[in-house]
C-alpha cells in the first residue's frame, strides 16, 4: 500500500469538507474492494475519507412497506434485521450471503453500490426493487444510477447517503457463484409488484454490469412461475465471457437463476 | 503398546504452539540491523534486458542497495541447477538451459527475479522496486507446451532445439506394440493433467545473515530439506562452503514439495547481506507465491491400454508431453520420468508398458514436484482409462479391476518396480462396503426424484513412497543419496533429544517420532523432544517429500535406538550384575529378566554420564546416530469411491460421498495419519473440480490471486470415511508405508470417474468446472 492519510467523518457536511481539502481523496464505506486493491498498489488515494462512523448514514428505517436503508448499514446489519425481514425477506437473504461473515461485518449496502462491481449483488436488488438512491444532493432511480462497469451516475465528491424501495408482493434473489472469489457468476434478484409488475435484475453475467431483462420479466408479468422461464431465450451476445465461465453458460444460469428465484419468492 | 507408544492416537505435541500463535516461522525472525528485500521482477514471459537503472532508485528513502544480475555474476554465484540427469533416449544429455538467481540477460517467464531492492522497511523497498529501471526487449512467448515443441516457436534456451529438454523412454516398445496388434480390444484416450499451484498456507521466507567476524552465513528459510539447502547453495551455487553455512528452517506451514528447492531469494538475500553489511529478510506475498512457487502437473498425454479375450491388460503404451516451465527446477527431470512412468502398471498385472516422456520449456513458472509428483499423474492417467474400458468392454469397474489384480508378492513390473507387499483387493472390498457400492442404484433413482444426476467412480492407486535406495536412485540420475540420518540423545536424567534430518511442516513428527522413543523405551511422551531443522543442531539429513519420513526417517530413529538400547543394556547389566542378554526395557525400567531387579531409566542414564561405575572399556555418555538406506521404495495402495450429484441445469457437482480403503502397513499414529489423508483428498478434490492455473496466450498469470485460483473450501467437501488395511511393509524395520500423498494421488480419477458415470459422458477434463459438467451433460443428451 502506498501512504495515504485516513480521516474519519463525524458528518455529511464535515466529510465533503475533507474530501475538498484533499489532493485525491477517496471516500471509504467499508473498503472491502478499496483497500485490497490499495494494497495491491493499484490505487493510490492521497486521503481516505472513512463515512461509515457519521450517525445520519445509519440504520434502517421500516415505515409500512416503505423502507430506508442508511449507506453506510453493514451487510450483517440488513441480514439481520427482523423490520427487514418482515417485509423483503429477500435483501436480508442478499446481504446475508455476501462474501463471509468478516466482509458482512466491515462491507456497506452504500459502499457496494457506488463501487458498483459487475459481480455484486445489491445493485441486481436495486434494480429489481426499483430503489431510489439517495445522495446529500439529489435521488437517483437505480435504473439511472448503475451506469457501466464500476461505473456509476455520482458526480465528483457526491455521497450516497441511502437507499429507498418499497417492498415488493414477492421476491427472491439466487445467485451461482464464482468457485474462486465467491462473487456472482450469475446472481438474479426477482421481484413482483401486487399489480403484477415484475423486474428481474441480473448481475455477474453483464459484459457491461448489472441489468434488467425484458423478456424474462415480461414472461414472468404474464406467468408468475418458474417454469414460465423456460422457454425464454437470454441473449449471450451481452454477456460476459471470462476465465471462469463462457457468455453461453452465463446466459443458461441466468434463465435457471431466475427459475429457482421465481421458485423461492 | 503404551498409551503414547505406536498405534496410539496421540493429540499432535506441537498443536499447542500452532493453535496459540506461538509457532515461530522464518518471518517471525527477526535480528539486530536486519533489512528488508523486495525484488524487482519481469513484467513479461520473455524479454531480454537491454539496460538497468537503479540511480532513482537507490536515492530514495530508506534505500540501503540495489543489487542486479551483473554484480551476482560478477561474484561468482552460480547457476541454479536440477539435480536429476536425465539422459534423452538417443542417450543425450538433458538440456539445462542456464537459471540465473537474478536474470542478467533474458527474463523468460513474469515474475523471474531481475534486482534485489533492500531498505529500512517493506514499504520503502517496494516504492524503490518500483523506481528501478529496466529496458526490456519483449520477445515473443509460449506458454502451452504442445505448442512449444512445434517448429517456429519462441526458443527459452540455446541449448534446447524446440524447446526440447528431453525426449525420454521406459519399457519395451515392440512388445507393446505386439501386444497392441493383437488385443482383442484396445482403449484410447487423451489425458490432460491440470497445472497446480501449490498455496501452502505460510509464503515463502528467507532471511540471510553473514557475519564478516567469522565469514560465516546463516541462512533462515522456508524449507523442507535445510541441509539439501545447504549442499546445493554450497556446492553448486557457491554462496558459502558448508563448514560457513548454517540453514534453519524454523517452523514451515506447509510445503506440499513447494518448499523442497532452492529459489534465487535464499541465494541473493544471502549473497545481498554479504554485499549490504545488513541481514536482510524477504517475504513472498501472495501474488509472489503464484508467480514464482514452482507449480505441479501439466501433462498433456495419450494412452492405448490393449486387453485380451478375457478382460486381461496385455500392454500399455503412454505418450507423454510434460510443461517444465522456464527453466529446470531442482527435482523437475525426475517427477515426469521415474515418479511417474515406473508407476503406470498400478495394482496390475500388466505384461509390456512402454511409455515416452517428453519435457518442455515454456514461459511459465519451473513446474516441479507438488503432493505426490509424477504419481498422481500416473494413477489419473490409469484409473480414468480403467474407468473407460470398463464402460466399453460392459464391465463394472470393480470386476474389470478384480480381473487385472496383483495377487502375489514380490512383484516384478516391466517399469522397474518391485513390489514387495500388498492385498489390492481387500482394499477394494473394504472400500466398496463403506460406500455400499451394491446400494447405489437406489441412490441414483432417488437421486434422478429430486432432479439430479447421481454418479459413483472409483480408482484404485498405488504409489511408491519412502524415496529410495540411494544406490538405485544414483544408477538412475540422482544427484543426491536419498537414506536419512538419526541421533537419539539420552540426557543426563533420562530425557531424550532426537535429531532428525526429516523436517516437519504440518506432518506432526514431534509426536510421531516420539511416539516410536516412548514405545521403544517405555517413557513418557513429553520426555521425548524432537529437534529438527537446523543444520548447526542436526548431524545431516536429506529432508521430507515423497512420503519419506515415516519409512526413512524414523527407521534411521529406529537404527540409532537399537544402538542407545546395546549400550543401556550394558550399563544396566553392569550395575545390576547381571548378563546384559537378560536385560528387558519396560515402562521407563531396566530390569533382568525373570528377576525383580531393575534400574529405573534415569538412573541407568546419570551412571552413563557420572561414568563412577561403567563396564571396563565403555566409553561414558549415551548418544548414539544412525544412517538407514532403505532396501526399497515403499508401495501404499489403496482403493478410493467417489459418489457425485450432478445439478443438470447448472453443470454443478456436490461430492455427496468420499470413501477412501488404504493400505499404509503399519500405522504409528491413525489420527495424523487420518488427517495426512483428508488433507490429501482435498487437494485431490481441489485438482479435480476447481483448480487450474492459467496463462493467456502472452504468458501473463491470469490465475494469480484466490479470486481467481479456485482452491478447495470446507463447503466443498464432504465428509469422509476413511479406513486402513494393513500389509506391513518387510522393507524397513517399522513395517511402514507412507501416507502423507495418496489421498492427493488416488481421488482425482474417482471424481471424474463419477461425473463421467453420472452424466454419461465420459469426455470431460479437470478442473471439472460446472460449466464443463454441464455441456458435456448437454452433448450426452
């Protein structure tokens, strides 16, 4: 790792001062993509701005089936929480089978998705539960917010402060995971409206990250069941072909995916 | 047997340092002045160096020096070297390309060593490595060693045409090709080996101290074999004679044969605290360990396995392309020639085998010995073709096994082996109970309710351990003798110090050498310490890989404990007057024989040494060594059944069942010996469902973190069950076999074996990814 200087934001308002007076500051929300690829060498942030300490960026919010999750809530923290769980089983069951129990400890709902890795598995959620991201400057839709490959629609210094969905009728998230890094290979978070909307978000099989597919949700819209996937083509041509898994065989995990969520849900 | 003698399942003397935290490995060394190194390594497979510069460098903070391949040549270090000549069947010489510690000229795979950077801190040498310099000419690069041996491909070594190292045979070709024209039916296949990294828990380590008071060098290191360590830096890469050298593997997590060579950094940290004034330390990170461990396998193969009217092998013919890397590593030459070739007639009876090696040069990191060298690649290569001529001759595999069987001992095989012990089929029995072989029908249609695919394979392994008479080895290339050296010292009051030259890194010999103390003398276990891994504290050795310690190592602990017993005996038959042919060691106790006389062990051991009252002529004191040569390798064997489920819509494969029936003779202790094995069916579980290194076409290392190296986690794993069988070895004086690889060496084929019965299909190559499972599943529908 190279030096960098680490300071800890007591507020919203003290951590974009920080981040201004720093060379090349990067904000740290849990770090667990950050600091190993700092200590790889393969980012060298002058400052690191650390949110996960500022009491607004907190907690979980349950008002009837609307729900608010502060940015810098740990994944241990949404899978285990009984508000949650009561109402979106399904993110409790996300967040609870992300990376191991260390990462679920020091990982963060915001910090995951504003990195915004092409294998992470709540910007599937966000976009299958049609969340809005919220940042101390505006809300985002999550079909606006996920942009590309650890790309996303936040403008310099902007922070995420929460998330915000309602939950939905039904949902489920399955994913296949990488043999090596545990990541989704192929992860799939389903979920059904009470007016019969569905949205399917896919992550891990995108060659430009996490995606909604129309023709399986349209299937599901028209059949709420697994094997109303079965005869819906997904594309491979946008898939991701990698060390680990060809653009052909993520196409087929993300049909069974989304069977055996629909099957769960 | 007493509780802590043989047999008994002793709890691992040295668990209570591990599970403390208070092991103390190379990097936990630390010593007054010392520096630290990072090394400047080649960014690409294949390069020549125009040009270093290490001026920025060298200036930066904390920079003590910055030292290159010139200045190592300048001094006179040599070359590393392999130390198994392997004559090509023209009778050539192999081709040792030149392997600098520090490449001067040409780099030839990522990762190979170019400078040494040593400083005050990690930190500031690693900001210093990355400040040097160097010109590279990028030369084009092969890494696939099919492709390497073609005309007009990148050439690694001068003195290697085609990247040819050698082109070697074993066995009579006519004869196989007799036996071929005349089978009634001949199996062919194509094997592959996968390329293994070998990720022992602890990286390596050295640090180097030289001391200009005495010119001498201490040389920490990550060793399995310090005084092997010792002679090769000594004798060929001129470091320091021995009497100057002392080498002290601490303790080592894990080595898996990754541990046993001499890599450039112990040669250049050494060499690098001589020209700084400085100890300097180096410690291999995780992304350094893929790079740079020597990795194991890559064999790409063909085989024709002929049978006769009645089921019988009448020849087996091998063709075999092994992946050596860049460069020759120092057991290289022998893993795809005589640990592997001689062990092709398996558990069989098999008339004519010829087998042709041929080794090649590519940009990759040297590929050497890993967990069972050269025998995994054997018994992969015949039980899969086993597996598949039972399927096409309509036999169960159990049968065509039982058919083709050893049934009596010695055993001369055309591939050099003698066997000298064994009951194949009783493994085979007890391995097929435990898995209720006869049960499986019913657990695959219950299996095909639920959706899934069930399947069942077996394989049926021996190996030869206990690495050799060193006479044999000598006539066949070795550079070394392979025996092993014990001194057994009886202190003052009794206690006992055992020096071994067997080095332990996760295999538990400070208990089970004291095990074989406490029984032979009756003492309790904590009395008993076992020092090993130190040159200046151990006589001599020759170190630990191919399952040796139990079967040389110890036996040399035996032969020294006859001689303390000889001289004890005589002590005590002196002051008890009595003849010493009456004098019997029970429970810590010399006794006479049919007499309630007796000296206690500490009493007989104070007179050794106050010396008031010995037998006329008796020198005092009681420490006795001892060399043991072994008579012969050593053949465990055992039978192992793999049953898989098979998710057909995702390719995924559950291990639902590991049984594995092995015959180690006898066994000192069956808790470690249990764990040697679980540990080995892992890797073997590891290699056949997820491992796999990997460079692309540049010969950049794209498998070179865990996000990409799959390894084998506990969630992968089945529980197993395990048993052993026992034909005592007659070859050594303990009747033991070896038990530290066959898990690693007999459960690759049983898994494919299984995946292949469960989706029927039997093309399918390891790593047996899901995505692998599930298109052959898709073509077999």
């Amino acid at each position: 790792m190279y030096q960098t200087n680490y300071h800890r934001a007591a507020s919203i308002q003290e951590a974009v001062q920080m981040m201004g007076a720093a060379t090349e500051g990067k904000y740290l929300s849990g770090g667990m993509t950050l600091i190993p690829t700092m200590r790889l060498r393969l980012a060298a942030p002058s400052d690191l701005v650390d949110l996960r300490r500022i009491a607004e960026l907190k907690g979980i919010a349950v008002d009837g089936r609307s729900v608010r999750i502060g940015a810098a809530t740990t994944h241990e923290e949404v899978a285990t929480s009984s508000a949650l769980r009561a109402i979106c089983p399904s993110i409790c069951g996300l967040a609870g089978h992300i990376g191991d129990p260390a990462v679920r400890h020091m990982g963060t709902i915001g910090g995951s998705i504003a990195n915004n890795d092409p294998a992470a598995d709540y910007p599937a959620a966000m976009l299958a539960l049609d969340a809005v991201i919220v940042t101390d400057r505006r809300e985002i839709k999550a079909a606006a917010f996920f942009t590309g490959l650890f790309e996303t629609a936040l403008e310099e210094g902007e922070i995420i402060t929460a998330v915000r969905f309602d939950a939905p009728a039904k949902a489920a998230y399955q994913k296949f995971p990488n043999p090596a890094s545990r990541y989704a290979m192929a992860g799939v978070f389903v979920a059904r409206r009470d007016n019969g909307d569905v949205r399917v978000g896919v992550t891990g099989a995108g060659s430009s990250g996490v995606f909604r597919h129309p023709g399986l949700e349209a299937a599901l819209s028209a059949n709420w069941s697994p094997d109303a996937v079965a005869n819906v083509t997904v594309d491979a041509s946008d898939l991701l072909t990698d060390l680990h898994a060809s653009a052909a065989y993520r196409a087929n995990l993300v049909r069974v995916m989304t069977k055996r969520a629909v099957a769960a849900a | 047997m007493g509780v802590d003698g043989i047999g008994a399942r002793v709890a691992r003397k040295e668990d209570r340092r591990f599970l403390t935290g208070k092991g103390r490995y190379t990097d936990d060394m630390s010593v007054p002045g010392m520096k630290y190194a990072v090394f400047v390594r080649s960014p690409h497979a294949h390069a020549t160096i125009a040009g270093i510069d290490a001026t920025a460098a060298r200036a930066m903070p904390g920079v003590i020096d910055v030292l290159d391949g010139r200045q190592l040549l300048a001094d006179g270090i040599g070359n590393l070297i392999c130390g198994w000549m392997i004559h090509s069947k023209d009778g050539s010489p192999m081709k040792m390309g030149a392997w600098r510690p520090l490449a001067d000229k040409t780099v030839r795979y990522v990762g190979d060593a170019v400078a040494i950077v040593v400083a005050d801190s990690v930190a500031e040498a690693r900001d210093a490595a990355e400040a040097v310099v160097v010109d590279y000419d990028p030369l084009p690069a092969v890494t696939d060693p099919v492709q390497a041996l073609a005309d007009g491909q990148p050439q690694l070594h001068p003195e290697a045409s085609n990247n040819l190292v050698f082109d070697w045979e074993l066995g009579d070709g006519a004869a196989v090709d007799r036996a071929l024209a005349a089978a009634a039916h001949v199996t062919e296949l194509k094997i592959f080996n996968n390329r293994l990294s070998p990720n022992p828990m602890e990286p390596r380590a050295t640090l180097g101290i030289y001391d200009a008071g005495d010119e001498h060098y201490t040389c920490y290191t990550t060793s399995q074999n310090p005084h092997l360590a010792r002679l090769v830096m000594s004798a060929f890469y001129n470091v320091a004679p021995e009497n100057k050298l002392r080498v002290i593997a601490p303790d080592v997590g894990g080595g898996f044969g990754s541990k046993i060579y001499i890599y450039p950094e112990e040669i250049v940290c050494l060499w690098a605290s001589k020209r700084t004034g400085v100890p300097v330390k180096w410690t291999s990170d995780r992304t350094e360990a893929f790079l740079t461990d020597a990795h194991g396998r890559d064999h790409v193969s063909t085989v024709k396995m002929a049978f006769d009217a009645g089921n019988r092998i009448t020849a087996l013919k091998v063709d075999t392309i092994a992946n050596l890397g860049a460069y020759m590593s120092l057991f290289s030459s022998c893993v795809p020639t005589y640990l592997y070739a001689t062990l092709l007639s398996g558990q069989y009876d098999i008339p004519a085998i010829h087998a042709n090696v041929r080794t090649v040069y590519t940009n990759t990191v040297p590929v050497d010995a890993y967990r069972g060298a050269g025998r995994p690649e054997a018994t992969y290569l015949l039980e899969r073709t086993m597996e598949t001529a039972a399927r096409e001759l309509g036999l169960s595999p159990a049968e065509l096994r039982r058919t083709n069987f050893i049934r009596s001992f010695p055993h001369q095989t055309p591939v050099i082996m003698n066997y000298d012990a064994g009951d194949y089929e009783a493994s085979l029995n007890a391995a097929m109970a435990a898995a209720d072989w006869n049960g499986f029908a019913a657990r695959k249609a219950e299996a095909e309710g639920r959706g899934m695919k069930r399947g069942i394979g077996m394989s049926c392994y021996i190996e030869a351990c206990g690495l050799a008479p060193s006479a044999a080895v000598g006539s066949l290339g070795a550079g070394v003798g392979l025996w092993e050296s014990a001194e057994v010292k009886v202190n003052m009051v009794g206690t006992i110090e055992v020096m071994t030259g067997s080095h332990s890194h996760g295999q538990g010999h400070e208990t089970t050498f004291a095990q074989l103390v406490a029984d032979r003398l009756g003492l309790p276990i904590d009395s008993i310490n076992i020092v090993h891994g130190d040159t200046d504290k151990v006589q001599m050795g020759m170190g630990t890989y191919g399952s040796r310690s139990g079967a040389v190592g110890m036996s040399a602990v035996a032969k020294a404990l006859d001689k303390v017993e000889a001289k004890a005996k005589k002590i005590a038959a002196h002051l008890m007057e009595a003849d010493e042919s009456d004098i019997v060691i029970e429970d810590g106790v010399l006794k006479v024989a049919g007499t309630d006389k007796s000296v206690p062990w500490f009493q007989m051991a104070l007179a050794a040494y106050t010396a008031h009252n010995l037998p006329p002529g008796l020198e005092p004191g009681l420490k006795e060594s001892a060399f043991y040569d072994p008579a012969n390798f050593t053949f465990p064997a055992g039978c192992y059944i793999c049953e898989v489920e098979v998710d057909p819509e995702t390719g995924r494969t559950k291990v639902v069942q590991f049984v594995a029936a092995d015959d180690f003779g006898n066994i000192i202790n069956p808790m470690i010996v249990e764990g040697q094995v679980h540990g080995g069916i892992a890797q073997g579980i590891g290699q056949a469902l997820l491992e796999g290194v990997r460079y692309d076409d540049s010969g950049q290392l794209l498998t070179a973190s865990y996000l990409d190296y799959a390894m084998p986690r506990a969630d992968d794993l089945p529980s197993f069950v395990v048993s052993t069988s026992n034909t005592p070895c007659p070859n050594n004086p303990l009747g033991v076999k070896g038990c530290g690889e066959a898990g690693a060496i007999g459960s690759p084929p049983a898994l494919i074996n299984a995946i292949t019965d469960a989706i029927g299909n039997n093309q399918l190559t390891m790593p047996a990814t899901a995505e692998k499972v599930w298109a052959a599943a898709q073509a077999a529908n």
